[in-house]
C-alpha cells in the first residue's frame, strides 16, 4: 500500500498519462488503496489543473483529457530515453521546424535526467544514423541545450569562436535568441568585449560555459531576432537576394516560411512575393522552396532560376516523364 501521498500521486498521474480510460477498481489495486482514497487523489490532481475525465458506471472509469493549458509530465525510463533521443537527434542538425523551442526542452529533460539514463541516451545517439543530416554542419546537442538554457535563464554564456577565415577567439555574450534557418543554428547575443550585437554560427562555437551570471535583457536593435538575422546574413559576403512569386495567399506561405526568411507581401487574394536575403547553397533554397506545397516562380537570382529548372527536370525524369 502507497502511504506517502505525494508518490501515490505521482504514480496515479503517470497511469492517467497513458492513453486509455482506467477503471476506479483497478486504478485503487495498482495503488493499494481504496477507490473513495483514488476518488480523493482524482480531486487532488483536478485542484493541480490536470482535466481528469470521470464516466459514470459501475466502476467508474477516469481518463486524462486534452485541457486549455499544457500539465506537467510524468515519464517513466524508456519515455524519457525515447524523446530525450529524438530531441538530441533533431537538435545536431540543423532540422527546420526542430527550433529552440525544442532544444529548450531537450535541456530541461536532460538536467533532470538520471546518470544511467544519460548514458543510456547517449549510447544510443552514439548508435544510430539520421536518415537525413542534410548539408548542414552537424553540432553536438550538449552545446545546443547549454546555450538554450543560457538564453531562458539569462546568464552570460562564455565560448570559444572560430570565424570564417579561421581566427579563434574567446567570447563573453548576452545571449539573446537561439534561431534555426533550416541549415544551421545561429546565436543572436550582446558581445560584452566588443560592446555590440552579434550573431555567431553554432557550428563555430565550442566550449560553451553558463556563467551564472544573471543579465537585464537589452533593447535589440531590430524589431525580432528573426529580423536581426536576416540583416546579419545579408551583410555576409555568401549571402544572395531571392524573389519569388507564389500562387497562395501571403498567409498561407508564411504558414509554411521559417520566420527568419520574412513575411510574403501579398499580390492579391491567391498570391504574394517573397523578397529575402538568404545564406544557404541555392541548392538547399531550391529544394525548400519546392518543399513548400505550392505553385511558385524564381525571378532572381539567375542562379537560383537554374537550380530551380534543373531539379524540376530531374524529379520529372525520376517520374518517367
């Protein structure tokens, strides 16, 4: 019998976690107490603002619904592992939609995780392949969650930097935002040495150190950290202007646009164009663009416009066409 009601609380949430109804009587056996104690524990969680359902019946089943607000987990081993894998799988890549969102949950998971499921994750990352990594940089997840955690606590964040020509150097930062263009990873920070923003490439970082010191956020010089970036990359000397036309509703292409690319500027009800400053190979550009779901046209630049030809006689001769 589970004495210590905190534990039996726990438990019972973590039964309720699993997607099926639960019988009254049977939800008391796995506890070992009685079903008014389970009807008691149901209250408890409902006060924590967890939506527990009840029917009505014999037994009287209980069963977890969807709620207005996301509830805290409860994870057994083999759950943790499972997601703590696919986060750490997605974060070394520089996977789109996988932002920092994500990896700001992979370091929440992993501070919390047990020395023997940390291993156990890290062996099996070390055991497997992605089936796609893309042409981007690959970069270890554990510099990834250090910075994410970084940016959501606000504590100044020490690095090691390699720029494009090589020189290395050390960095004391403000961090800002961690921001993903598909691609790569960047860092949008206050570089305190050099008293101004800054955005790093991650896959340049290494030796990332949480200071512990706390900072008051500064005023960044743009209007979002998605704007920033897109003005730091079209300062890189790699970077090149595109502009597309789409056969879509501005809305419903910057559904599907990763926000440091900018909003479309609707055309009218059923088109928009897309002027953006972009970083990655025009084959990369190419292939996200047609990855987007609708119709489109490259109107510069030149390079991109044969990209864009030549995958598209490609994938018609891989059709037999």
């Amino acid at each position: 019998m589970t004495t210590d009601t905190p534990a039996r609380l726990l438990r019972l949430l973590s039964l309720l976690q699993t997607p099926r109804e639960w019988p009254g009587g049977e939800l008391a056996e796995r506890l070992g107490v009685s079903r008014r104690t389970v009807r008691r524990d149901i209250d408890r969680l409902r006060g924590l603002g967890y939506p527990v359902q009840a029917t009505k019946g014999a037994d009287g089943g209980y069963r977890l619904v969807a709620g207005k607000a996301m509830p805290p987990l409860v994870l057994d081993d083999e759950e943790a592992v499972a997601i703590a894998v696919g986060l750490r799988a997605g974060a070394g890549h520089a996977v789109e939609g996988v932002d920092e969102a994500s990896v700001r949950a992979l370091a929440k998971l992993e501070q919390v995780l047990p020395g023997r499921l940390r291993r156990h994750v890290a062996t099996l990352q070390a055991a497997t392949t992605p089936l796609t990594n893309g042409d981007g940089p690959g970069i270890a997840p554990e510099t990834l969650t250090v910075m994410a955690s970084a940016v959501a606590g606000r504590e100044r964040l020490r690095f090691a930097y390699r720029a494009g020509d090589g020189t290395g150097s050390r960095r004391l930062t403000e961090p800002y935002r961690l921001m993903s263009t598909g691609l790569r990873w960047y860092l949008v920070a206050y570089d305190l040495d050099r008293a101004d923003w800054r955005t790093f490439r991650v896959d340049r970082v290494s030796e990332p150190f949480a200071t512990g010191a706390r900072f008051a956020p500064r005023e960044l010089p743009a209007e979002s950290a998605a704007a920033y970036l897109r003005q730091s990359i079209r300062r890189h000397q790699d970077a090149y202007d595109v502009t597309v036309t789409f056969a879509a509703s501005a809305e419903a292409v910057a559904a599907r646009l990763p926000a440091w690319m900018g909003a479309p500027e609707p055309l009218d009800g059923a088109s928009c164009r897309l002027r953006a400053t972009v970083e990655d190979p025009v084959e990369w550009t190419a292939a996200r663009l047609a990855l987007l779901g609708v119709e489109f046209r490259v109107h510069e630049p030149e390079e991109l416009v044969r990209c864009v030809g030549e995958l598209g006689a490609r994938l018609s001769r891989a059709a037999g066409r």
